[in-house]
C-alpha cells in the first residue's frame, strides 16, 4: 500500500470519506472533482496532495467516486489516459453497466468493482469522514481474468478506509442482491413519507416511524439513476414486497390472529438469526 499512487474520482461524501481514511496508507493520494474549489480545500486540508498535470497517468489505482452514468462517461473519455496496468475500482451501487463497459473497452487497466456497504442521508465533501466506513463490508466483483495481485490491491483498501469484511461476488448477484438490501429500503422510506400525513402527524412519530423513514431523505439525482439502472431487478423486489403486503393485510381484514402471528413469527426468527450469527 505505502508505494502506491492513488486518484478519487469525485470528492464528495464518499470520495472524500475514502480520502480521509487513505491517506496516511498511500504514497501519494490525487484527486478530481469538477469543482475545483472542493480540491484547493481538501489539499488545504492535507485530506490529498497536490496533483499533477495529468494524475490518472501516474496513479496505480483509479478509485471512481461518481454517480453511475458520469462513471460511464469517465471510463469513455478517459480510459487511454488511465497507467497501463493500473487498477481501476469503484463505489457505484450498480454494477453491470460498468462491467459491461468494460469488457466493450478492452482497456490496458483491471476493472475491479467495490461497493462500500455505508452512506449518509447528506451529501458533499463538507459532510465526509474518515470513519464513515468502519466496520462496513465491502463487496468486491472482479472482472474476468483479474490477477490475485489487483484483487489484493482493493482488498487492501477496503481494509484500509474500515471495512471488516471484503465479500467478493459477480456483478449479476451483486446487484440482484442489492435490489433487495439496499434499493428496495430506499423506495419503502420514499413511499411512506410520500403522503400528508407525514406532516400533519409530525409529532406523533417515534422510533420505529425513524427507523423505517431515515433514508427518506434521499438524493433524488442519485437514487433514481439506481433504481433506473437496476430496474430489472428492484421492479421484481417490489412486486415481491407488494405480495408480503397483500398477505398481512388479507389476514388483517380475515381478524386472522393465527396467520398474523405466524408470518410475524417466522420474521422474527429469521431476523434474530441473522442478527446473531
């Protein structure tokens, strides 16, 4: 780690969480951002170095910070700029067009796609910590053929900025299984504040309405790129939350205690089991 060059792609709050937890690991730390305000204020910070001309050329490893579709148009225009032999990774929440793009490009670098499991319901290197990734787990999908020694490389990283575990996966089970743990919570939250009653009934919340609210307050830009590109996927999650809903309610509207409890405790087993292993 400590003889590598790294560039972020995007200092926002999860490139700038991921520089402040990199930096003291790496030889050098780069960034680039579209506001070069944001940069001139990390390196005052000595959150990263001064850059030089043309950072993607030196840098061992390309970390893309970005929203998904501005990660397309990155690789694009830039992938004969990147070091050959270089290793580019991510923390984009879908990751099949990547992938695929990818394997289009044939490019002299390793595709390697992470996605960090943590995030906040606010935005902006403003925002950013150095611990926002401490015991999260980092999903990791390597592109076909990757070397044990590009592999190493992000594990160590993911390592390096918190993550406990490193999961490594394909991009079709990541993002199938992120429809379901990440995506499909975001459009619950959205559905249940998208009524009146979120603000006529304000002081009539408590923890639970929190819990299942949080991340409601959502980045509309961000999120509706994901559940867009994942349509696939989240779409067959959301009919299946639908038909979870329709039984509770068809046992609701039948005074069925029995079936009430049943699915209540079947749930609530499964979560105690997952909560404990």
């Amino acid at each position: 780690m400590k003889e590598l060059t790294v560039t972020i792609v995007g200092l926002g709050l999860i490139g700038g969480s991921i520089a402040r937890s990199l930096k003291s690991h790496v030889k050098k730390l780069y960034a680039i951002d579209r506001d070069k305000s944001i940069i001139d204020f990390a390196v005052g910070q000595g959150v990263i170095d001064p850059s030089p001309k043309d950072p993607l050329c030196e840098s061992d490893v390309v970390i893309l910070c970005i929203y998904p579709a501005a990660a397309l148009d990155f690789l694009r225009e830039n992938k004969d700029r990147i070091k050959k032999g270089a290793v580019v990774t991510d923390v984009v929440g879908i990751k099949t067009p990547l992938m695929e793009l990818y394997n289009e490009l044939k490019p002299d670098f390793t595709y390697i796609g992470g996605h960090p499991m943590a995030g906040r319901e606010v935005s902006g290197f403003i925002n950013s910590d150095g611990g926002l990734f401490e015991g999260a787990s980092f999903i990791m999908t390597p592109c076909e053929g990757a070397g044990e020694g590009a592999v190493s490389v992000v594990e160590a990283i993911a390592t390096a900025i918190g993550c406990r575990i490193v999961i490594r996966t394909t991009t079709e089970d990541h993002d199938r299984i992120i429809a379901y743990t990440s995506q499909l919570p975001h459009v619950i939250a959205t559905a249940m504040c998208d009524t009146p009653l979120l603000v006529k009934h304000k002081n009539f919340t408590g923890g639970s309405f929190e819990d299942v609210t949080r991340v409601a307050k959502i980045n509309e830009y961000l999120w509706a790129e994901l559940f867009i590109s994942n349509r696939e996927y989240l779409t067959e999650e959301i009919d299946r939350f639908t038909k979870s809903l329709g039984r509770i309610k068809t046992a609701i509207e039948a005074c069925d205690s029995d079936g009430l409890m049943r699915i209540m405790r079947k749930v609530r087993q499964d979560k105690e089991m997952i909560d404990n292993a």
